[in-house]
C-alpha cells in the first residue's frame, strides 16, 4: 500500500487532527473525544459548503463520520468506536483509504454519483 501525505492539502490536515486528536482521547485525555466531535463538525459544514448539497459523495462521507464520532458521549463504549475510528482515520490520513466511502459507494443513491474522496 502506498502512503498518500500531503501536507499542502487542507483536507489532510484535518484528518491529520482528527486522527491525534482520537489518539489523545484513546491515552485518557477525555476533551479529546469532543475535539474528534467538533473537527468531523467542521469537516461536515466545511464540505457542505464548498459542495452546496448535502448528498454529495465527500458530504456524506463526513456525515457519517460525524455520526460515528458521537459514539464518544458515550462512555461505556466510546473508547471501543474510537479505537475503530483510529484504524480508519489513519487508513484516510496516510493511504488515502477511506472504508466508509467503500459502503457507500455501494448503496443505491449513489449509483450514479462522482465518487471521491474530497
């Protein structure tokens, strides 16, 4: 697998937080898993925006991210969902592979819709 870094991408650098800080929250620093929250808000909106629809592939993508991340008020079982949300976000981090974006690409709303990452 080859690694996919690029520093001069916005979009990398918000997974590169996102994935120290769900590493903050997994080694006990529990404001960790409302920072993971808020950067996947952000993505969120931030793709919204620069979109201009909800249902396109990278918007939905983060949305389901988002989704994914709020196990974390969950304290019983948000440091299971985060570990899982650790090995995906390094997957998207440093090899550009993202599993979420392999589900949904399949689903049938997307069947005739651009799929990418950012």
């Amino acid at each position: 697998m080859k690694k996919s870094i690029d520093p001069n991408s916005l979009i990398w650098w918000f997974w590169l937080l996102t994935l120290l800080f769900i590493l903050a929250a997994l080694m006990g620093w529990n404001p960790g898993y409302y920072l993971v929250m808020l950067m996947s808000l952000v993505q969120v909106f931030y793709f919204f925006r620069k979109e201009k629809n909800l249902m396109a592939f990278p918007t939905q993508i983060r949305l389901v991210y988002l989704l994914f991340t709020l196990s974390g008020f969950w304290p019983a079982g948000r440091f299971y969902f985060f570990l899982v949300l650790f090995l995906g976000t390094m997957m998207v981090t440093f090899f550009g592979r993202c599993s979420i974006a392999m589900v949904l690409k399949r689903m049938p709303w997307n069947k005739n819709r651009e799929i990418r990452l950012n």
